[in-house]
C-alpha cells in the first residue's frame, strides 16, 4: 500500500480536501462548482474505491486505514493516518466512523447513453431531500434498477449527506440528468420504456395490475410532499398507484418506490409464475 | 370548543407536560415510567384526538389550535395559547410544528387479543431504533397490517421520536408485547397464522413465492444490523427474502418490511389475478 502519510498537525495543508466537512458541499471550487465527493466510512469509502470517481486522499485513523489495506493496495493516492482528535479538529465534528476518502466528481453520462444501456429506470421530479435522494439510490441498488434520471428540481446526489444515506450506492448506480421536461421523457418512450407515474390517486391503476415487469419500463416518482406534477403525469403512458390502506395518504417517497422497484425489478422477477417475458433475465 | 386559554408566562404550572420536552420521554412519573404520549404537528395531533389514548392538554400558537377546532370540540380538555416564543421557552427548543398535545398511555391489549382479530401482524425482534420503529408502524398502517407485536429488544413505540416518525400512526395501529421468546410465536400458529422470518439469506425462499398473502400471516423481522436470531428462524414455519441485486447486502429494516407488508397486505390483494382466496377481503 502506497503513501501512508502519519499527520499530527490539524492545520496540515494536505487535508484541505477533508476541512469543515459540513460546508464542504458549498464549496464553490470545484467542476460544477459542487464541491468534492466526500465517502464516510469503511464500507463507503470502499464503495467510492471500486467506483469511476477519481479518489484524490483518504484520512482515517490508523485501524480504520489498515481495514483498508487490501483495497488501497493497487492506488497511488495518499491514506492520511491521524488521531480521532486531530481529524476532529480537521472536519470539524467528532466523526463515528473514523476514515473519509476524497474524489473528484466524473462526467456524467448523458440521458440518451444512460437508457440506451437500461431496461428499468427511475425518473425524479422534483426530490430535493437529500436522505429521500440517498435512500432512493440504496433502494435502486438493492432492488436492480439499472439507473435513476433526475428531472427539474432534484438535489445533488453526491451531496456528503446523500451518499451517506445511500450508503455509498450514489457511486455505484449510474445516473444521468433530463434537461427538457416534461419533453425528455420521449426519448425514454422511443428507446422502448413504458413510462409509468407513481402517485396516489385512487383512479391510477394498481402497479400490481401494469404489468410494468414485462419490459423497459421508466418509473416517475414525485417528491414527498406535492407528488408529480401535473404535466409529468400526463406525459406518462400509465399512472399507478400502491393500493393503500383506508386512512393513510401515502408512504415516504423513497418506501413507496422501492416497493414500485420491488414490483418492477428483479424482486418480482424471480417469481417464474408470473413472468411472461423469458428473454427478461437474459437482457440483464 | 372548550377551555382555550391563553398563557402568557412560561413559568406557569399548567404547561407541565410540555416542558423540557427533549427529555419528556425519560420522566419517571408515569405509569409503566416511560413519559406522557406526546404528539406533533396537526395531523399527528388530529390522529392522537381520534386514538384511544386519553388526551390531557393542547398548547399551540392560536393559529394551530384554531385549526383543530373542530376536533376539540366534542372534548373536555384544556387548550392553552402561547406565542412561539412562550411555547420555544417552555420546550426547551424551537418548535416548527406549533402544536402539541398530550395524554395518558392506554392499557394495550394482550398479544392473544391483538391476534384473535388480526390476519396480517408484524413480529419485531430487536428492533430498538425509534426511527426505523416509527417508520415500520408508518408503513404497516399504509400497507393494511392489522398490527404488530414487539418481541424482546423492541424500544417503546410511544417515544416522542417515534411517534413523529410514524406520522402518529403508532396511535392507530395497535401493537401488543410478545413476552415469552421465541415460545410465544406458538400462539400464533395455534390461531392459524404462518410464521413467516424474513432475512437476506440466499436460501431462504423468494417473498413472491411463498404464498403468504393466501391466509393468516405473522411476519418476522429483525433489526437492521444483525437480523433476526437464529432461535427466531428456527421457530418459523418458512423463511423468506426479498431478491436484490448481487453486491448489496440489505435494505433499511422498513423499507424491507414495506415489500413485505406489500406482498401479504393489501397491496398485492387488489391484483385479482393472484387472489386464490375469495374471501380474503371479505374478512377484511
């Protein structure tokens, strides 16, 4: 493992990447003016190794580096090693989980490359929190969404708090933005997806009767509080809804799609009784 | 409307209940030694007002008790008045929602009740976070569980956090304790259920496939980090998993149970083309 560096000073320019880390987001120095993508933790920080982002350092203390060993075996970059104090004093805050890594943003792909290589897809609209935002990766990734596409409106998914909620998974499941809305969903209905609104008005169809595992299909989801807006919906060539319970309005945006990217993806996909489409697997 | 009175210094004995409300929910004063049931906000306040819990008191900025008016009406409790700041002195901190509301617990029912008018509950093992808690009631209310039951490990659902996060659904969807574990869950089986564990086992059989919406259905969950047990899954009459994707490990607890809640509840039941029980509904 190449470059451990031990720091004792807190004032080290070396660790600039990692100083005030709860501000950090709002640094206006970077591509994108968007600040560096900071991982949190072992298995964040390995999520960002294994990832196309550039990593620029590590800082941790010393066990959580060595943890690191293996995965830092193969990179030039530095693995600063200091006391829990002195990172404390260099982010700002006491952190629990003892190791960061820094990266460098990557170039997106485009909306057209992204669906050209996707069967299922999240489409958001308007999903400003940052945990919803990380909780809808972590929910994509687990359940086999081939990606998310977000429309006008929605955060930054390398926010430092998104990729933590995520845990890491905004590294891993590729995203891409859609610039012209509602009109950018056309290209989506060209390339073969089904395109799919998820709110939950009692006259959508229940997503249990759509269908919607059967081939490409794109899911739009709203934010938690207004839900999509009016001409997302009618740009849909479906509108579903998660049959509820009498009294409850709705569930928090990104449970509500997972249990969409349940129905969609590979969860219900392994139930052979229902699958009608044999070439669906093979395409993965 | 009965009792609206306005207080003007904060120092005032009648606003006991709210005071210092950060650490309310570890007063030793009440039966059980767990704290007053306190709600948040108008709707979790509107689900308080129509739960069986018995209401104490309301202190609210005007505006916000005067939107509850109709609520308050048919009730014989007080309602005090403050300012923003009267009511931020009186909590300890600023409070966005403008109103709260106390009450009493109320007696639960027993594990044996609860299941006798039940076909779908939830089973909780260690399950102590008061966040995933409050989203799982959250979520088992939008989803038609008809309730849950806390085996050993389980935080107390009444907890202020907990009934915020749940959006005041931990007020409408009953819950009971399982006391004897994992020897309890025999009371189940004997009142018709299926035992069903879920966890991330590749062995376990995938949720579509395990029929569980057909029939009385105790679901078994374990908390985010350890999961359930192995006494828990031995006691089990079959054990399921939600498919994921290969490199992902898990779900957050709730989101996993709202797939679950989804497959057995009344999501899945409105697709008439799977319903083999005709009279699923009908018991509802």
């Amino acid at each position: 493992m190449a470059n451990v560096i031990t720091i004792e000073d807190p004032a080290d320019p070396r660790l600039a990447d990692f100083r005030d880390l709860s501000t950090a987001d709002r640094r206006p120095d970077r591509p994108g003016g968007r600040g560096l993508v900071i991982a949190e933790g072992v298995v964040v920080v390995e999520r960002l190794l294994a990832s196309p982002y550039p990593v620029r350092a590590l800082l941790g203390v010393a066990r959580r580096i060595e943890a690191l060993a293996d995965r830092l075996a193969p990179l030039d970059v530095p693995a600063y090693v200091a006391t829990a104090e002195v990172m404390a004093e260099v982010v700002g805050f006491h952190l629990n989980r003892g190791v960061l890594a820094s990266a460098d943003r990557a170039v997106l792909p485009s909306a057209t490359e992204l669906a050209a290589s996707s069967r299922r897809l999240a489409v958001l609209e308007g999903v400003g929190d940052h945990e919803n935002l990380g909780s809808l990766f972590r929910n994509a990734a687990a359940l086999g969404l081939d990606g998310l596409l977000l429309g006008p409106g929605c955060s930054d998914p390398l926010y430092r708090r998104s990729v933590r909620v995520s845990m890491g998974h905004v590294l891993r499941v590729p995203f891409a933005t859609l610039d012209e809305w509602p009109g950018g969903l056309n290209m989506l209905r060209d390339k073969g997806f089904t395109i799919a609104a998820l709110t939950p008005r009692a006259s959508a169809v229940p997503l249990a009767e759509a269908g919607l595992g059967e081939g490409g299909a794109a899911l739009l989801l709203g934010s938690e509080g207004p839900g999509l807006t009016e001409e997302a919906i009618e740009a849909a060539d479906v509108v579903v809804r998660i049959p509820m319970s009498g009294q409850v309005d709705s569930l928090n945006v990104a449970t509500a799609a997972a249990i969409a990217f349940y129905e969609l993806g590979v969860g219900r996909n392994h139930d052979t009784s229902r699958k009608t489409d044999p070439t669906a697997d093979a395409a993965r």
